[in-house]
C-alpha cells in the first residue's frame, strides 16, 4: 500500500479512537472501552512511527489507565498532525467536520426576527 494511502486509513482509525474515547467519558462505563482505544491508539502510533520517524519524539504512547479525555486529545493532535499531507487537503476536499457552523444555545421568540 502508498504511504499516503495508508496514512489516510491510519488518521481515519484515529478519529474513530477519539470518537470512541469521547463516547466512554461520556457514558462513565465501559472501562474496557477505554482500554481497547489506548491499546488501538498505541498501534497507530507504532506504524506511523514507521512510516514518519520524526513523530517518534512527537507522540507518546497512551497508557491502558489514561482517561478517555486524554485518549481522545492524543488521537485527534496526532491525526491533525498527518492530515494536511492527506490527498485533497490541499483543494478542501479533505475531512470534513461533522460538527454544525452555528449553534443555537437557547430559543428566544425574537429569534430570526429583525427588530
């Protein structure tokens, strides 16, 4: 497989790290959730040192015990890392961010009103 190619699979395994990570702090739970995605997150870690070896004092490796908040920021800061030498990152066709543009926080009767 191209570098590029596996690089693009490895940064989409490490947002699925995060979301995993963010799910598990979220319901309290699943400690062997958490430890899976620490286990899974070390993986990545260890072929992308491979295939770009000066991350290697970049990123460390997760312990089994880190908390599901911390597994998450590790994964997400190593995928940024990686994902604007992604193919199509360059001409915005790059991931996409499933988050909304605006959030509405509360509903207000005046809301879209202009006066």
């Amino acid at each position: 497989m191209e570098r590029e190619q596996e690089i693009t699979k490895l940064v989409n395994v490490l947002h699925r790290i995060a979301r995993a990570a963010a799910f598990s702090s979220w319901i309290k739970r699943e400690d062997d959730a958490v430890k899976f995605c620490a286990a899974q997150y070390n993986c990545v870690l260890k072929r992308l040192r491979e295939l770009e070896p000066a991350i290697v004092s970049l990123f460390g490796e997760l312990s089994e015990d880190a908390s599901p908040h911390v597994m998450r920021m590790a994964a997400n800061d190593l995928a940024a890392y990686f994902e604007d030498e992604l193919p199509g990152a360059k001409e915005g066709h790059g991931r996409k961010s499933c988050r909304p543009h605006r959030v509405a926080f509360a509903w207000s009767p005046m809301h879209g009103r202009h006066c």
